[in-house]
C-alpha cells in the first residue's frame, strides 16, 4: 500500500471574485467545460471542498471551508448566470466553523449542513454542529439544530446530512460516540421546533468499521440506511453498512468488508443505486493497481455481492478517487479523481463508466483538469441538471487558486 493518505477529519485538512465564461475543449476530453466562477479567497470563500445541490430555478449552493468575513468559511449560491452570493458567514464560535462537503436543501428551499468546528462541548475550538438556513423575503438566517458535544453524540461531524421521507435528518461523526470512533445519527424534527438527537449506531472499530466516511448516507424509500466507513472492517480496509429498523430498534449489518489489492479499501465517497437496487462506490486505493477502484454490490434477496469494475490505472486515466458517482438518463456513470490525469499538473480526472449491452462497463476519461486559472483537484461528485450537465467543484484552481465551480456537458 502506498503510505499517501487524504485525512477525512476535517480539523486535519489543509487546504478575486471573478466569474469567468471559458470553454474548453481538447482532443481526449468527450465533452465540453465551462469555467463557472472563481472563488477569490479572503471574503469571497476558498478551499471549495463541497458537493453542490441545485434547487428547481438552477441555482447551485455549497460550501467553502474557509474564508468569508470572519476565515471560518461560508455558505454560497451561484446562479445560471455565474452570480455568486455568501448566504451566510461562518464565525467559529457557536455556530460553527469549517464545513465540510456541502448543504443539503429540503422540499422548501431550507438547506442544511454540518461544520466541523464550533459549537459547544469538550472538543478544542468545539465539536461542530449541524445548521439550517432558512430563506424568508430574500434574507438568510441561520440556526444551530445540534451542538456536538464529544460525549456519545458524536463529535468533528464533517459529511453532509440526509432526509428520510418523514423529515427526519441522518449523518455520521468521524470521532466521538462511546469508544471515540464516530456515530450514525439521527435528527427528529418536534413540534415545537427543536430537534432531537438519537445515536442510531456507535462504532465500534471492529466487523462494523470505524468513523464513517465523508459521503453522504443514502436513505432508500423503505427507510433503510446505507453507507461506508473509510476503515475498519475484518480486514482492516474499510466497510459498506446497512441499518435497518425493526420494532423501535435499529439494526446494523456489514454488506461488505474490503479487501485491500486486487479488490478495493479506503471508500470515501458515498452510495449510489441503479434501477435493479445495486449498490456503486468508488475506493481510494488498492484495485489491481493500487490507485483506486469503482465497484459494485450487487443483490441478490438478503446476500450482496461485491465485484470491481473498474481499477484506475494512474498517469493520465487518474488516480484516488474520493467521489460519489452520479448517474446519467441511461444509468451510464459520472465521478471524479483527486489526482493523476494531465501530465503538467495531476489535477484530477472527470471519467465515464459506460456499461454495454453484455453488462461490461469499461471507463474512459473524458475531462483532465488543467489547473490554474481552470479548476483543479476535484474531491466531490457532480450534480445533473435538466438538460443532462453536470457541476462540481474544485478545491483549487481558479484564477486565483482559492477554488472553482464548473459545468461540464457530455
């Protein structure tokens, strides 16, 4: 195993307000990109390590890390037309600071999204939080749903959150939580307003994994839960988890428990289905060339099966993937490398996982980022828009370096 690590707790990341109209277009790219905008730094936000939402209008909300008015990151819209907007500042203190990966938008435009510091308990510089920002006659107003304490609930929280279909709110902590090595949670709206934690699962670093990951859980239309841990497991090398709930109990079940070479380990990204309700993710390592992998569980009544489809090769196919998949009308797949691709920088890699009709899928690079002043360093997904385009960001690149949003059309 290669000893390169990208650290998931966000507390150890390191990481000109300027739109720019910039289409480019090279010999091995399969499609179109549009440079979206350039994140400025300072006021503006930097280090743009988010997925991107778009509500019904178009508009595109996420998250920098850091910058904004007080350096400790904001919430933005950026608009079809490129007009980018901080809807909110983040000051580091009790309403948190650093967030990670992103908001999450419900049914009336709220958004919601976790920081990683901030808050209140036993945590130096705080255990984080989860928020909701909440649009009314065109102002923004933030509030703090939880305050982790570092207690059993949780700390350092730094992946985004998920709906069920009753509003209830799901995520994972990388740390805190009995033994210090994360939870599930749950969120329950009251009728009062507040919110009410519940732990819905304490790892504990064994056959369960440990920590959770920075992929978002997904929730499937019978109120399942599934998601990765980015270690632990039997083998060491991650896991994928289901949690289902029986009679007022919830209950934990490993899928999957990685291997290391020529299979997968370390998946960072989350879970996406396909139409049959298989399971697809991407591994950070390992892979017959120990640079990553895109597989796939398939099901088969209560037994899952898990097969590599695809094993990133380094150089110029790209290398350490850490995205969630995104899938076209034809069920064809879109994600992203956080290296290798174009040989004057190894920013990072846009690939398409295309399936024939024997049920081979083969990959194909089909963007290289170039980086400065274009985007570089994808480590996010892409989000589909109406017109079959995707979005993602970068957190580097731009004109000023500080990160980028693009557009790219297949």
């Amino acid at each position: 195993m290669r000893s390169r690590r990208i650290s998931f707790s966000a507390n150890k990341i390191l990481a000109t307000s300027t739109v720019i109209a910039l289409l480019t277009t090279a010999a091995w790219a399969a499609g179109k990109t549009k440079l979206v905008y350039s994140f400025g730094g300072g006021s503006d936000g930097e280090y743009t390590d988010t997925e991107l939402v778009m509500d019904k209008a178009g508009n595109l909300y996420g998250t920098s890390v850091q910058g904004g008015a007080f350096g400790a990151g904001t919430v933005f819209q950026v608009t079809p037309t490129g007009v980018h907007t901080v809807l909110y500042n983040f000051t580091g203190g009790t309403d948190g600071g650093e967030p990670y990966k992103g908001v999450t938008l419900d049914n009336e435009g709220n958004l919601y999204g976790t920081a990683v510091t901030g808050g209140g308990g036993s945590c130096e510089g705080g255990c984080g939080v989860v928020f909701k920002l909440t649009h009314m006659n065109g102002t923004w107003t933030q509030i703090v749903i939880h305050q982790f304490t570092g207690g059993s609930d949780g700390s350092g929280v730094g992946s985004p959150v998920a709906f069920d279909r009753h509003g209830n709110l799901y995520g994972t902590t990388p740390t805190g939580g009995a033994l210090g090595l994360g939870v599930v949670y749950q969120l329950k709206p009251e009728e009062n307003g507040q919110w009410t934690l519940h732990v819905v699962h304490t790892f504990m670093g064994g056959a369960d994994g440990s920590g959770g990951s920075a992929g978002k859980l997904l929730i499937s239309r019978a109120g399942n839960i599934y998601g990765v841990c980015t270690v632990g497991g039997v083998h060491g090398f991650g896991t994928v988890y289901k949690i289902s709930h029986h009679e007022r109990h919830w209950h934990f079940t490993t899928l999957y428990a990685f291997k290391d070479q020529p299979d997968g380990a370390s998946p960072y990204g989350g879970l996406v289905f396909d139409k049959r309700g298989n399971l697809y993710g991407t591994t950070y390592y390992a892979g017959a060339n120990d640079f990553g992998t895109v597989y796939k569980l398939t099901r088969h009544e209560d037994t899952w099966t898990e097969s590599v489809l695809y094993s990133f090769k380094g150089g110029s196919d790209g290398d350490s993937p850490i995205s969630t998949l995104a899938a076209d009308e034809n069920g064809n797949f879109y994600g992203t490398t956080s290296d290798g691709g174009s040989s004057s920088c190894g920013c990072g890699t846009v690939f398409k996982m295309i399936r024939d009709e024997n049920g081979t899928w083969s990959e194909s690079v089909v963007y290289r980022f170039p980086g400065a002043p274009r985007p570089a360093f994808a480590y996010n997904g892409l989000v589909r828009d109406s017109a079959g385009n995707f979005y993602g960001t970068t957190v580097h690149g731009g004109a000023g370096d500080d990160g980028a949003i693009y557009e790219f059309i297949p």
